[in-house]
C-alpha cells in the first residue's frame, strides 16, 4: 500500500528565469500589458487548444478585471496558488513582453 502524496510542480530554471524578466520588464512598463492582452485575444481565437492552457487565459482575464495594481498582477502571477500555478504553466501568454523596447 503506497501513499500518494500531492505532486510538487517543477519549475525550471529558465522558465522561472524568463518569468522574473518579464515580470520585472512588466513593473518597469505597465504598458507592456497590453501586449498580454493581445496575446490573451489572438489564443482565445485559436480553434483546439489545450483545456488547461484555456483555463489559464481565463485566469488572466479574471486578474485583468480585478483592476489590481501592477505590483499586485505580478505578485499574483509568481504568487504559490492556484492562479499563480496556472498561469505560470504557459508562458506564451508572455510572448513578445521582453522582445519589443
């Protein structure tokens, strides 16, 4: 008989890595928050996505109508919950945030 015992996400280095530069690119310019916007619309148009990947994007949405300060967004994307765990699970939902000045 053998005990399961809840699975600890792994992070890897570079994603967290990735993660902390957007974050920081993210608190240095709350613009660059309309470009997660853009990328949240482009992947809800796509046709099959991965259930878990959509439940992410809804995450985002759900943080972007909590009005939060920027500080509170990114605490909540790198927070050690649900939310946090999710998103931070797809970083395209990033992409082009530390590519464009």
């Amino acid at each position: 008989m053998s005990l399961s015992r809840p699975r600890k996400e792994k992070q890897h280095p570079q994603q967290l890595q990735y993660l902390k530069a957007v974050i920081a690119a993210l608190q240095a310019d709350p613009e660059k928050l309309n470009i997660v916007k853009q990328n949240i619309a482009h992947y809800q148009n796509q046709a099959f996505l991965k259930r878990g990947f959509l439940r992410a994007l809804e995450r985002m949405e759900w943080l972007f109508e909590a009005n939060l300060t920027i500080d509170e967004f990114c605490q909540q994307i790198m927070a050690d919950d649900y939310i946090g765990n999710r998103i931070r699970r797809y970083p395209l939902i990033f992409k082009g945030v530390l590519d464009k000045a």
